[in-house]
C-alpha cells in the first residue's frame, strides 16, 4: 500500500510533491517517507495520519527527521524532531523563510522547508570539523570548481566523532559520451567522491568513487577505476582535481576511442567490402570477415576495445572447415601484429592485409592437422 494512502489528503499532497522531487542532495537521491501514525488515537480509518519519519541521503549517510503536522489543522506549517545524533542540531527557525512564511496553497512548500533545513544542517555539519578539516574543507572550497560538499559526523563516542565523511560532486562533464553507450541505463550522469577521515586530525584516509549506473557503464565498470590512494601529507584541494582529472581523461578517451572505431571499421569495410559478414554499425566494436587463401575459407573475427587505439584490437581466426575432437570450430587468436595506436584507420587496415596474406596459410596448416573436418 502507499504511504499516502495513509495521511491525511492535505498532508498527502506535500509529501506526493516531496516524494516526486527525488532529487536531494550531492547524492542526489530520493527522500523516503515511512512510518507515518496519527495523533489522534481515537481516530482508526485511513486517510488519518498526520506525522510520519523522512530519510534523506546525505553525505554518503541518511539522516532520519520526523515530520509533525496538526490534521486537525492541516495548512499550518509542521514541527520538526531532530534524530538523536543530531541533538546539537537547532536551526534558528527565523532563518527557515519557507517555513516562516509557510503557505499552504503551495504543494511544494514541505520541499522547499526540507531543502532550506539541510542548507542549516549542512553548516551544522561543517562547525563541528576541527582546525586541519576545517582548512580541507575551506581550500577545497577555494578552488572554485568543487563547491557542491557534504560534510557528516558519524560513529560519535564520549570523546568525538571518530569519522568524518566528506561527499563531493565531481563537475566531470559527460555529454559527449556517445548515445549509443548511455540509452538503457536510466539516471543522471554523475561521479561522486566519498573521503572518509578516520579522526579529526585526518591521519588515516580511505577515499572511494561512486558513479551512476550508465557513467560506470561507460567506462567499462568499477574494475577498470581505480584512483589514487590518499597518501599522508595529501590535501583535498590537490587530491580530488587528481580523480577528477583522472575521470576526464577517461571520459575523452571514450569519446575519441568511439571516433576511432568508426574510422577503423570504415577503413575494414573499404578494404574487404564483398567479403564483410556482419559489423556493428552502432557500436563499432566488432567486425566479422570472411576471407581466403586459394581454396580455403575462414573467418576473421576482429573485436575493437573500449579505449581503441591506446588498446589494440584482437585478431581471431576461425575455420569453416575442420573442428576439434569437442566438436569446436578450430581457432586462432592473435594480439601480436604490427600495430601502432599512431596509425589512421587506413594504414591500420592496410598493415592488415598485409599479416592476414602471412597468417592464414599459417592458420590453414595447424588447423590441417589433428583436427578432423565437419
């Protein structure tokens, strides 16, 4: 059932604009409402409850805040109670406009009081940061490209908090991506930097890179990402425009590699156009030729990496004939033609032709012997 199935129709309607934001925060994920009660007790049907809990992503964390509203007077602006954790969290509600000058006809106006709160617990947050992650976060401030920061206080004992997250939105810009790489995979293009500061002083320092489904999609999946590690005497300011650069890096050698790939099937297609079986014509990752040598046919299969040229195409041959004693097509896979990411697709192609006329005889004789024929 829905949880606005279960409040009361006024209330309903800030929380169904809330819920339709879905967008809060660095992370920039969804607030989830839950436990939703009543406070009047003699009341039983649905449709009743008036007060309920909201967590919020924030800062590679949630923050859970409950919500009080009046159903007896369901236009007036609600309560707030803080989590525990939170208990030295006390925004001056005179600064809390939306809330302040609360209007009722607005169904946005429970956003706009939720957004303008974790602005205040936002600078809560960053108060209690010691001097060296104080001046972290300042200098990272300063450089003027990483301004979107979450800074949270978690895991607290009797004598302080004992992390420190610190979540930053990396302004790495994908929309030259290719279309092709992105359209199946739902979500805004983002690359978030989780660092985590074991203590106050920052002497142990455990960095991780989050990205959206589609972006990690892209660029091959977290295996193929690995930043640096944040060594002792590192800053922010000089770490994170190091993962960002390295991000961007990445991302331009998609977006030439996809150029290339067009350019180097192209150039295939010139060179063996009656003699193509298939390629992809949207990623241009793949080609299949058949090819021969005197009276014998074979296959050539070539597969185009990612980050073509900087990563060299596999070569693999196939016969058409013989199979091993399993019952396989017997294959040939080859990395190591001449090859030179310098090369246009053409000369690629050209030097090509030029090993096939060397290997396929090669690959005519093994596949020859100790096989036997379809």
């Amino acid at each position: 059932m829905d949880i606005l199935d279960f409040l009361e129709p006024q209330v309903g309607k800030y929380v169904d604009a809330l819920l339709r934001e879905n967008n809060v925060g660095v992370w920039g994920g969804p607030v989830h409402v839950l436990d939703p009660k009543t406070g009047r007790h003699t009341i039983t049907q649905r449709h009743c409850c008036d007060r309920f809990k909201i967590q919020i992503p924030y800062a590679g964390n949630t923050v859970t805040w409950q919500i009080i509203f009046d159903s007896m007077h369901p236009s007036d602006p609600p309560d707030f109670i803080f989590n525990d954790q939170d208990s030295g969290f006390m925004p001056n509600i005179e600064e809390i406009k939306s809330l302040v000058n609360w209007d009722a006809e607005d169904t946005s106006a429970l956003s706009l009081v939720i957004r303008e709160l974790l602005g205040a617990y936002k600078e809560h947050q960053r108060q209690l940061l010691g001097e060296r992650l104080q001046f972290e976060h300042s200098s990272l401030l300063a450089t003027g490209r990483f301004t979107d920061v979450e800074v949270y206080h978690s895991r607290k004992t009797a004598r302080g908090p004992t992390t420190v997250n610190f979540l930053i939105r990396l302004p790495v810009d994908f929309s030259n991506i290719p279309e092709f790489l992105v359209k199946d995979n739902p979500g805004d293009d983002t690359a978030i930097l989780l660092v985590s500061f074991q203590n106050q002083e920052a002497t142990k320092v455990s960095p991780q890179l989050y990205l959206s489904p589609r972006v990690e999609h892209v660029l091959g999946g977290s295996a193929s990402l690995r930043i640096p590690t944040f060594q002792n005497g590192n800053c922010l300011m000089d770490y994170v425009p190091n993962v960002c650069q390295l991000l961007e890096n990445m991302v331009e050698q998609i977006v030439k590699g996809y150029q290339k790939r067009k350019e180097y099937l192209s150039a295939f297609l010139s060179h063996y156009g009656r003699a193509v079986l298939e390629y992809d014509a949207e990623t241009f990752n793949k080609i299949s030729l058949l090819l021969r040598n005197g009276d014998f046919y074979c296959i050539l299969h070539i597969v185009i990496p990612t980050f073509f040229p900087r990563d060299q195409p596999l070569f693999e041959l196939q016969s058409v004939y013989n199979v091993t004693t399993y019952g396989k097509l017997i294959a040939a896979v080859n990395k190591e033609y001449p090859y030179s990411p310098r090369w246009s697709g053409n000369e690629m192609a050209d030097r090509a032709r030029i090993f096939l006329e060397q290997w396929i005889p090669e690959f005519k004789r093994s596949s020859l012997s100790g096989s036997r024929m379809r």
